[in-house]
C-alpha cells in the first residue's frame, strides 16, 4: 500500500508535536492489553491463560523486526497489531465450525 504525503503548510509547523515512539516495553504492555481486549470473554479465558505473553512476544518481535527494514515496510503502527488480533480471533471463533479439536 502506498500513501500520498501532501506537505503541511508553513503556518502549520508550529503546530505539530513529536511524540517520539513507545519503548519496547510499552509498546509490548499495549499490546497485551489489546490482546486482552479482544479475548475478554469467558470462553477465551483458557486461551489467554496459556497464549496470551507468548501471543504478545510474538507481536512485540515482528513490530520490532518491521522497524529495522529499510523501506516503506519500517512503519509500524499498533493498528497492525489490532488488525492481527481480529484476524486470529475470526480464526479462533472458525475452529468450533471446522469441527477441529
């Protein structure tokens, strides 16, 4: 996916604000809490108990692996973590259908 930048108007600049970027331990933190959002039923309970740190270190490595590229890649946001946490939840709500144990 590529994205348009469009620069921001001179009268604007003062306006903007640098943040920075999460630490790898916050970063991690918030991704946990995502994943708990998302699996916070009672029915995910016996699956955040066993896969929830590991689901989380697993996530914290690849956001810290696609920063280190060196392209359009390099940009990682949370969201992608959210988007992964849905998919793998449509997946987990997938097996009972399949009948897979």
């Amino acid at each position: 996916m590529v994205y348009r930048v469009i620069p921001l108007p001179r009268s604007l600049l003062p306006l903007v604000w640098d943040f920075g970027e999460l630490s790898s331990e916050t970063e991690k933190w918030y991704i946990l809490k995502i994943i708990h959002v998302h699996f916070r039923t009672d029915c995910y309970n016996a699956f955040l108990s066993h896969c929830c740190d590991a689901i989380a270190t697993v996530l914290s490595n690849v956001q810290n692996y696609m920063r280190e590229m060196r392209d359009e890649c390099s940009f990682v946001s949370l969201r992608d973590v959210e988007r992964t946490v849905q998919v793998m939840l449509w997946f987990y709500k997938l097996i009972p259908k399949l009948h897979l144990d």
